[in-house]
C-alpha cells in the first residue's frame, strides 16, 4: 500500500486553490430559473447576483412595464403580492426579493402553489440594502385560487 504524504509546503501551496473550490458554487440539482425585469431596475440586477451566489443558474429577460405586468398575471400574481422582478423556477413564480433560503424550502417541501411573494421593495430584503438594518417584512405563498399566506417572517434588524 502506497502512503500519500503532503509536506507542510505542499499543503500551504494548495491552499488557495482549496479554498477557491469550497467557495464557488454548486449547481448541481438546482434548477434554472428565469428572471424577468423592467431595463431599468438596478435592485433586480443585486438580486440576480445573490440567488447566482447561492448556485442557482440565472437567465435574464427585460420586458417593457407592461409586458411585465401582463407577464405577472398570466403567472397568477395577484396585484397587491407585485414587485419589481418576476422569476420562475421549476412550475413556481418568484415575486420581488424572496430569499434564497426560502425559495430551497420552496423547492425541497414542494406545495400546491403558484410561488412566493415579497410584495413591494422591502428595505434589508435581499438586494435591497444591509440585513442588518431591514425592516420587518413578510414572505407569502401565493395558492392557486389567489390566495395568500405567510411562508415565512423577517423581523425588523
């Protein structure tokens, strides 16, 4: 039996390239997702780097405020759950700033729905400013016949 053996400069050399690996994301068994947004929204585009960050795969397309709003509602988004981008992803709809933890439970528990919804541009959502200084907000599951309820609560930091 051979024994590999790693002299301490071996292992100091191959650091980086260690850590540069455990760092990049993993797509693997992530879906695709689509983002649709208005041209000229610069928080979609925060929001699109941090659910890339998490692994997921990301294609962007820019609609016209109206092309979007009528995008919002062939998905079955009601009025008051809209934001600002719209993003689908495995038969869900993705409404506004939902975040990456909540759209993975979304994808693991897998209900009878049409998506999430965080309605407006809540401060302190992802892609909207600090964590650390958000305000409380909300995200709901948006049912089928239109209904909502919360899937999950962000306190105020």
């Amino acid at each position: 039996m051979t024994m590999l053996r790693l002299s301490r400069r071996a292992l100091i050399l191959s650091a980086p390239a260690l850590l540069a690996l455990r760092a990049r994301p993993v797509s693997a068994g992530l879906p695709e997702m689509q983002v649709a947004k208005d041209p000229s929204c610069g928080c979609c585009g925060d929001w699109i780097a941090i659910v890339e960050q998490a692994g997921f795969v990301v294609r962007v397309e820019e609609m016209a405020p109206d092309a979007l709003s009528r995008h919002k509602a062939a998905l079955g988004i009601p009025v008051g759950m809209q934001s600002c981008h719209t993003a689908t992803i495995a038969g869900y709809a993705l409404e506004g700033h939902v975040p990456v933890a909540d759209i993975l439970r979304l994808l693991d528990a897998r209900p009878d729905a049409v998506g999430l919804a965080v309605p407006g541009m809540p401060y302190g959502a992802p892609g909207m400013g600090p964590e650390a200084e958000r305000e409380a907000y909300d995200v709901h599951l948006i049912g089928r016949d239109g209904s909502t309820s919360v899937f999950a609560r962000y306190p105020a930091a």
